[in-house]
C-alpha cells in the first residue's frame, strides 16, 4: 500500500470515531426515548448503523495492522512496478491515460489509481517506456503504448 493509501484509511477510521459513531450513540438514545423498542424502526435502524460503523472500524484496523506501506517517492527506475504512474496511448485511438499502481485497498479508477492485481497492470509489470502490451479487457484485447514511467 502506498502512503497515501495508508492515510486515507486512517483518515477514515478517524471520521467514524469521531464523527459517525457519536452522531450514532444520539441516535440510539433519541429512538430509545420514544418508548417500545421492539417496534421502533428508527431505533433498529440506528442498531444497524452502529453494527456497520463498528465492523468497518475493525476491518480497516486489521487491514492498517497488515499493511506494507511502500514510500513511492523512494522509488526509481525505468520499469513498471508497484508505485510507479505509467502514461499510456491506447493504439487504436490514440487515447492517452495516467495510472498510478497501487494496493488492492487503495484502487480507484476513476482517480487513475489502478490495483495491482489488475490485468492492466499485470500487463504493465516489468514493461518500460516504448514497450507495448496487449490486455484483454471486457469489449476485446486492446494494446496500449507505454509512454512514460515515472516515480511521484
């Protein structure tokens, strides 16, 4: 897992702690206050709340406890491995992509950050810059060009 990565999860961890697990415990004693819990939506509805919030506490406290966290900007070379932003060209429409590769936990495509579990980058792993790779990809194999591999 990148640095990154790492403090997202932290960050979140520390949302819940502090910030929705409390608005929770409120929520729990204003159903409780309206008298008959086994009727009480709202009071079994708050319960479910704080059985979701406590489980995703531990299971990002298990997932920090196991962490490698790997410093990207310590990092160099001219191949693609873990931590490396590869820039692409897709050689069928001369689109370009960024990709950072990263931790399983920590991918988002959307934001360019792609898990290295991936076939893309799986495709990537080893490859440098002028290499091309073909990967199999949902509508057919599509073959990108690899432009640059840097180590931000």
């Amino acid at each position: 897992m990148t640095a990154s990565g790492y403090k997202a999860l932290e960050d979140e961890i520390n949302h819940l702690k502090t910030v929705e697990r409390p608005a929770t415990i409120k929520m729990i004693e204003e159903a409780r206050a309206h008298g008959d819990l086994s009727e009480n939506a709202e009071y079994h509805s708050a319960k479910e709340r704080q059985a979701f919030i406590e489980g995703r506490v531990m299971e990002l406290e298990d997932q920090l406890s196991r962490a490698d966290v790997i410093d990207v900007s310590k990092l160099s070379g001219s191949t693609v491995k873990f931590g490396a932003t590869v820039t692409l060209v897709d050689e069928d429409t001369d689109e370009k992509r960024k990709y950072q590769i990263v931790g399983d936990l920590e991918a988002d495509a959307k934001k360019g950050r792609i898990s290295i579990s991936s076939p893309i980058a799986r495709a990537l792993i080893g490859k440098g810059k002028g290499d091309t790779v073909e990967v199999a990809a949902p509508g057919g194999a599509r073959s990108y060009e690899i432009l640059k591999v840097e180590f931000v």
